[in-house]
C-alpha cells in the first residue's frame, strides 16, 4: 500500500486551514492551477490562498484593517482607578504610588462617556479595570460602574467590563460585587507554580504571594455561581521557564482546566527596565510554547493552536478608544502611564480629562496602519501580518521587534491543529 502524502495548508488572509492531497500541492506550487479540480480551485480562491496575480496584497490586507477600524462601534475605555500596587514585580516598567482616581475626574469620565454614546454610533460599550491595581481603587469601580451602565442602557448599548487584577484582594464578596457591576471577565497573573512565582511576584517588601492569590483564585473558580470568564496570564523568562507546566498541572488537578483560559507571555524590556539578560530569544519561547500548548492540551484545556484575524491590532489604532490613569491623563496604550522613563510630561500622554492637547509621539501610534502600509516597519513583507495585525506599534516606534511567537512555530501548530482535530472527529 503506498501512503498518502498530505501538504497541511493556512491561508492567514483568511486564518483558514486546508489540507492538500501531495498532487494538488504540487499543482498549486508550480502555478498549474488551472488544472485544480474545480472544488479545490474554488476552495482555495475562497480562502485567498489564491489571488489574482495583478493584486497588491499589502494593500489589500491593510485597507481591511483600516476599514475595520472605521465600522468598530464599541465604545472602549481603559480605566486605571490608581497607580498603586502591593506588588514589586522586577519587570514592571510602572512607579506606583498612591493616587487615586478623583471624584472630579470621575465625573469628567462620565460627561465624556456621555457625550460618545449621544452621537449614537455606539452598539457596545467595553471597559478595561486596570493598573497598578485596580481593586486598590475599587470605591472608584464602585460607584461609576453604575452610571456607566445606565449610560449604556439608555443608549442600547451592551456594557461589558474587565477586571485585570494581581488577585491579592480578589475575595468571594469582591468577585460577587465585580459581577453585579457588569464585569464578565477577571484576569489574574501567576507566573509558574508557587516556588518561581514567589521569587518575581511578591509584595513590595519581598514577601511571597502565590498562596494568598491561588486561594482566591480556586475559590472563585470552583464556585458555580460565578459564571464569568475566569484567565491566567503567566508572564516568561528564563528564571520561571521551568514553572509554567507545573502551574498548568496544578490548575488542572484542582479540576479546573475546561474552567480557565491559561494563556503566556514571554517578557520583555520596557519601560526602562532591562530584561536583557533574563529574557528568552524569540525562538526559545516559540520553542517552549509547543512543550506547553501540548501539555495543556493533555489535561483538558481549551487550546487555540492556530491563529486569527487581527484586524485591530490594540488600542492604539483605535480612535473610539482610550486609557485613562489615575491622574486623569490620557494614553492609547497600556504600557505608557506611569513610566517614569517616557518623562514629564509624559511623552506618550495624548492630554488629560480636561484638555485636548495631543503628543506627537503618542498620536504616531494611532496611525501604524499607514505605517506598515508605507514599508515603514518589516510587517509588510510578512506573511503573519493579518493574523498579527503587526504585533506591537509601541514597540515597533521603539526599535524592537514585537513579533509574535506563531512567526515562528505556525508550522507546528498548524500540525497540530490538524492532529488534534482528527483525533476528536
């Protein structure tokens, strides 16, 4: 018996799969396509795995991502109610403090909620609880919570709110008050199991916070009347590498793998904090991505082994989107507030709750897509760019590649995807 070869096949203009007989590989690959059969031919003119020779891609590519920019109607805000943090991570770029979001500039956060959801282009209203800590800041949660979502529902809006929290105060009566203010989603950091986490994320004093945090998070998501969306971050280098498949096995013996979406991310400089020497070279986190994606399929998790569209890429290009920190002052990107590197006034800073004035550096951010369709940056001769979205314009606008790791391994996981699929049909 001769064996089928097979040519596994993903188009990222689309983020489809297809799986070609060796034949019709063949036939794509030298260009004979004409001779397809019709099926197939119509399939992969479907996906865009086969284009019109005279068709700009990059063009292409990038008008639809400028295009859903334009028909995004989700009003967005990133909120972060303080700078302060218990917790003295060594690759934060952030300095905490102990500022909380005042009453003014909470007001000035409703008027200006107001005013965008009055112009009636809105069908969603999205909101990020960020930080430093944002349960540090949780009168501030408290009371514009309500208002936002009245605001919402007068103007027909679904309202959905986000929680990224470090998981310290996250106890029982907090999650049940969070869900009643609308927050769908908590996210929490654990970075490896308890002996890697507590080296690099303990409190400001050096103590250890693995265990006060995993006893909040397994209450929580053992509880099944909390019904919300329920992630871990585990944040990578080279000192917890070893980490991240013990915290996996731990989550799932406590029976909670089809519970949690367990995602990583590998760590890198910023904010003027050097993680050069502990930071893992890009091929060695694709690499140990596999170990871990593997294992979490093991044990039960949900594993999204191939990428998808990304149109928008991050706040950043997002016009109907901001952040907003504790001193009422406005960025469109997570990683700017609180940097004492980027200067004062704060390079990135667009203004505040109460002017207009715009950063020219921080409005080169809102305009990336122009960027990469000028060839300014290498994602226009990429064949990830339209499921990446081009990764990171913060750290493209700072000389470092932000590419992510599915550059690297997408044809592993593309053999995987594929493999697991069979073994479940």
């Amino acid at each position: 018996m001769t064996a089928l070869t097979c040519r596994a096949v993903f188009a990222t203009r689309t983020a489809t799969p297809i799986v070609l007989d060796e034949k019709s590989w063949q036939l794509v690959k030298n260009n004979r396509c004409e001779e397809l059969p019709a099926q197939i031919l119509n399939d992969l003119q479907r996906m865009e795995l086969l284009i019109d020779d005279d068709q700009d891609e990059l063009e292409v590519v990038v008008r639809r991502n400028m295009a859903a920019i334009r028909s995004d109607d989700t009003f967005y805000t990133v909120i972060q109610t303080t700078d302060a943090c218990q917790l003295g991570c060594g690759y934060c770029g952030q300095k905490h403090g102990r500022t909380q979001l005042s009453d003014d500039d909470q007001s000035r956060i409703v008027q200006r909620t107001a005013n965008a959801l009055a112009t009636g282009t809105y069908n969603a209203m999205g909101v990020c609880w960020f930080g430093g800590e944002p349960l540090l800041g949780m009168p501030s949660i408290r009371k514009l919570s309500p208002v936002l979502q009245k605001l919402a529902a007068q103007a027909n809006c679904r309202y959905q709110a986000k929680v990224i929290t470090n998981g310290i105060l996250l106890k029982q009566d907090v999650v049940e008050e969070l869900l009643r203010l609308g927050v769908h989603e908590i996210e929490i950091t654990l970075d490896g199991d308890r002996e890697y986490h507590d080296k690099r994320r303990h409190n400001k004093a050096g103590a250890p916070s693995f265990d006060v945090i995993w006893r909040n998070f397994i209450r929580i998501a053992a509880d099944a009347d909390i019904t919300c969306k329920l992630s871990v971050r585990c944040n990578v280098d080279r000192r917890n590498l070893q980490g991240v498949v013990p915290l996996v096995r731990r989550i799932a013996d406590a029976g909670l793998a089809s519970r949690v979406n367990f995602y990583t991310a590998s760590v890198y400089e910023w904010g003027g904090r050097s993680t050069s020497a502990d930071a893992l070279h890009p091929d060695e986190y694709a690499t140990a991505e596999k170990e871990w994606l593997t294992e979490l399929y093991n044990l039960g998790f949900a594993v999204n082994w191939l990428p998808q569209q990304r149109p928008i890429v991050c706040l950043a290009v997002m016009p109907n989107a901001k952040l907003i920190d504790a001193h009422g002052r406005l960025f469109n990107c997570t990683e700017t507030s609180y940097v004492p590197e980027y200067g004062t006034p704060n390079i990135y800073q667009l203004g505040t709750l109460g002017s207009d004035e715009d950063s020219q550096k921080g409005n080169a951010l809102s305009i990336f897509n122009d960027d990469v369709l000028a060839r300014r940056f290498p994602c226009g001769d990429c064949r990830m760019l339209p499921v990446c979205g081009g990764a990171c314009p913060k750290r493209w606008h700072e000389g470092t590649e932000p590419c992510p790791s599915t550059k690297r391994n997408i044809d592993w996981r593309l053999t995987a995807y594929f493999a697991t699929t069979h073994l479940n049909s």
